[in-house]
C-alpha cells in the first residue's frame, strides 16, 4: 500500500552550525578570521617550544622501543607519538615533519608489521625527525633533507609494500 503525504511527518533539525556562527555558513564574517588569524600569529612563537614536547615524547618512547622491540604497547605507544607528530608537524610549521613522521607510522601502523619492522629504519625516522627540529629544517626546500626523507620514504614503501591489499 503506497504512503500518502499525511502519512510522513518531516522534522527539521536546527543547523547548530549556522547558530554558532551567527548566520548561513556561505556567509563569512572577515573580521572573525582576521581575529583568528592575529591569534594564530601571537602563538607562532610558541610552536617550536610545542613541537619540542611532542619530539621529546616520540623520543622516550624509542628509548623504550631500544630495550623491549615494537611489539606490545611498546611499538604501539611509540606508533602513537609518530602518528601525532605526522598531524602536527605541519600544523607548527614543519611540514618535513610531517612528511618523515608520516613515513614513520607506515612501518608500524598495525600491530603485524611492529612484530617485523626492521627496528633500524623505524629508528632513523626518529633521528632525521629530531634533527629537522634542532636545524630548524622546515621543508624540502634543504637538499639533504629532501633526499634523506626520500630515502626513509621509499624504504618505508619498500616495506609495505607486502602489506598493501
């Protein structure tokens, strides 16, 4: 039996969106991004001090990584900071960062390919991301830089590519 119109009853829900920003979401207020964006430009001197903490972190967790191997909550805890570093490299101004811990978390992303990745690549991610950091080595505008993530990318590549359906 076909449904009549008096049969559906159509409820509307509120777009929260457009309420929070005070009107339709094609309409941008240039002032509040203006806003944003001097906000944005009174933390950039923060960023370097951010990242520094994240490295630290991805760097204890290696330590860790060093004595007991990837497998366990070890190379998962070690994974976990590789895969933050790989959103907020870029975010802080280091989009090499994010490009070495991106290549980093293909070696480990799952818990089959800790139990076999070579310990000393993973490591070498590592090492290039701390020194992106302390030489200030933002992008891929540095040539050794370049070819060393190029390196570290391709032996990443090389080892996934098993694991690629």
């Amino acid at each position: 039996m076909a449904k009549t119109n008096s049969d559906v009853e159509m409820i509307a829900a509120p777009n929260m969106l457009q309420i929070k920003i005070g009107g339709p979401i094609g309409a941008v207020d240039m002032h509040l991004i203006e806003k944003a964006e001097g906000a944005l430009q009174a933390m950039r001197s923060d960023f370097v001090l951010w990242l520094e903490d994240e490295v630290e972190k991805l760097e204890k967790a290696a330590v860790v990584v060093r004595e007991k191997g990837l497998k366990g909550k070890e190379g998962e805890d070690l994974f976990i900071r590789a895969h933050d570093l790989r959103g907020l490299g870029s975010t802080y101004e280091f989009p090499l960062i994010t490009r070495l811990a991106s290549s980093m978390t293909k070696l480990i992303d799952i818990p089959e390919k800790r139990q076999v990745a070579p310990l000393g690549l993973v490591l070498a991610h590592v090492n290039a991301i701390r020194a992106a950091l302390v030489q200030n080595i933002r992008d891929s505008g540095d040539p050794i830089a370049d070819e060393l993530a190029g390196e570290l990318e391709a032996m990443a590549i090389a080892f996934e590519a098993p694991w690629k359906d």
